[in-house]
C-alpha cells in the first residue's frame, strides 16, 4: 500500500522485523474502522486550543530529510515553535527509519526524563 509514496530506505526498512511489527499493529488499529485515523487526519488542520510554544515538558522530534509522510519542513516548522524541545533533523532517514535506527537512542531518553 505505501510502495509509491516510500523512499527506497523505508522500503528496505520494511523487510526486516519492522515490516510485520506495523502490519499487525495496523490491522488492530482499523479492526473496527478507520474512524480513528480519520479524526487523527484532521486533526492536522484543526486547531488544537494551545500554542505550541506554551508547552513546557521535554520534547525529543525527530524528522527524517527523505520522509515522505511528513514534510521535512514540517519538522524544521515544529523544531521553530517547540521551545527547549531537543530536535533530530536527520539527513539519512526517512519516515519509517526512524523507527529502525533509533528506538534504542529514544528509550534511553524517555528513561533520562521521565
């Protein structure tokens, strides 16, 4: 389903244990609908009734270049607004390498601040 929208990275990201990992958690998600990736979609183009630059608990975003999911300058956008926010622009990855390559350094953050 994602094969026209994915970079050749994200691509190869899924034949590994990631590929299975998101299948299944995708058709628990929309066993019942797809009510909820909608109300999240919109989500995108609603207001969220605060301004991103109020919040004040630790952010870690990460933002791959090749994503083609999310808008690289989305993320630089977001990097702008999220005050203190700790922010991972990263040149070689796309959307779903993320998840591959740095889960491990993600845990280890959440556990320094929470």
């Amino acid at each position: 389903m994602w094969d026209r929208i994915l970079p050749r990275m994200d691509k190869v990201a899924l034949l590994g244990e990631l590929g299975p990992f998101l299948a299944s958690n995708m058709k628990s998600a929309l066993r019942r609908g797809y009510a909820g990736w909608r109300d999240d979609d919109l989500s995108f183009v609603s207001d969220w009734g605060f301004d991103l630059s109020d919040i004040s608990v630790p952010i870690l975003l990460w933002q791959g270049r090749h994503d083609r999911m999310v808008p690289y300058e989305h993320g630089r956008w977001l990097a702008r607004q999220l005050k203190g926010a700790e922010v991972r622009l990263m040149p070689d990855d796309g959307h779903l390498t993320l998840f591959e390559r740095h889960i491990p350094e993600t845990h280890a953050w959440l556990l320094k601040h929470f």
